[in-house]
C-alpha cells in the first residue's frame, strides 16, 4: 500500500464521478451515458489483448523526445503497461498521483511502469510536470501501439463535439479521428507475455495500484 493516508485510487474516482453527477445537467448525462454504452457495445473488451496474450512490442518518444522500447524495459523486469487518456482527464491525473505514490512498491518487485498516452509530447510532458511524474509518459500519436492492443474506440459523434468544444481534444491529439484508447492496464512479464490485464469500457474506472503491488507479490 501508499506509505500515506491517500484514500484508494476507487474511493477517488468514485468522489469525482458523484460531484459530476450532481452538478452536470441532465443533457451531458445522457449523451456520456449513451457514450459508454457504445463503447461496451462495440466488443473493444472482446477485441483486446488478454492475459496469456504476447505483448506486441513498440518503440515510442517519452516526453523529451527520447525513444523508448517495451523490449528494453522487459530486459531489466516485468513492466506495468497502462494507458490514459490525456492530462485534460481529471480520472486520468487521479490515476497518474496514485501510480505515483505506488512506484516504490512497483520498483521493491524489479517492476517498471510505462504511461502512454495519444496526446502530442507537448501535452504529455506538461502531464508529466503537472503530476511530478518519475516514470516515462510515452506519446502514441494516433493510437498506432493502442490500436496492436486492440483498445482503441472512437467516441460517439456528441460526445467528441462536447470534448472538442471544452478543451480541444484534436488538438491535444494532433488529429480529427476523435479516437481514444480504453483506460487500459497490463502486467507483462520479461518473456513478453501478458500476465495481468485491466480492461473496462468505463474510464471512470481503473486498476487500483495497489493490486498491481498485490499481484507482483504475488507472481514476481
């Protein structure tokens, strides 16, 4: 666990859905509730790497431009691979302080921990700053490595124009697909195998880091 008196990463996000759903109209509601129930209907949960899966490998920018392999990161130990969907996400940035607070934890089992994001490196490494973030923040541009995992989906038509009109999302992303990746999170051992898989088509929810400091005490 965090060595602090954080409450769980759910308890969190749970908080920040309430405060949402009391004070957003009923109109926003609908259309994010239609929202995610085209994600769930889409079979994205179906599609997905799963555990026993081989981890397609990737090469990606971190946030100052250097390049960064999966490959090279399992040659030092398992890598918890997770996915988030920009620094504009408040869930995401919950989610980012608490894998945080869980790297020491991570780090005790050999394990590192690589972010990826669609955003442009711009806006990752702002993410990065924002979070004081000690674990690479690595940019998919157009979900090329999310795509191999097979979670990318694309919002529907009024959810993207709400995105796109509150704080712009093609222009975080540097393209017009309106595409994003599931709130994913994967465990892969140094054989490159796929030992532990998050995956919900609900981004308000997430692996709680903890667990992940569970199940590599567990298997690691």
């Amino acid at each position: 666990m965090s060595n602090d008196n954080t409450p769980p990463l759910k308890s969190q996000l749970d908080a920040k859905r309430a405060n949402f759903e009391r004070t957003a109209d009923a109109e926003k509601q609908a259309i994010y509730k239609a929202g995610f129930e085209d994600v769930e209907q889409s079979g994205i949960l179906e599609l997905a790497k799963q555990v026993g899966d081989q981890a397609p490998d990737f090469t990606l920018n971190n946030a100052v431009g250097e390049p960064v392999s999966l490959t090279d990161y399992l040659k030092k130990g398992p890598v918890v691979l997770t996915w988030y969907r920009g620094g504009w996400c408040p869930y995401c940035n919950l989610t980012l302080q608490q894998l945080q607070k869980e790297l020491p934890n991570f780090k005790a089992k050999g394990a590192q921990l690589l972010a990826l994001t669609p955003e442009l490196p711009d806006a990752s490494v702002s993410t990065a700053e924002k979070n004081d973030l000690q674990f690479e923040v690595l940019s998919d541009i157009g979900n090329q490595v999310a795509k191999n995992y097979g979670i990318v989906f694309e919002l529907t038509e009024a959810v993207a124009k709400i995105y796109n009109a509150s704080f712009g999302l093609n222009e975080h992303n540097g393209d017009t697909s309106n595409a994003l990746p599931l709130a994913a999170t994967y465990i892969i051992n140094e054989e490159g195998k796929i030992d532990y898989a998050y995956l919900n088509t609900d981004y308000r929810n997430r692996a709680e880091p903890s667990e992940i400091t569970a199940f590599l005490n567990h298997n690691f």
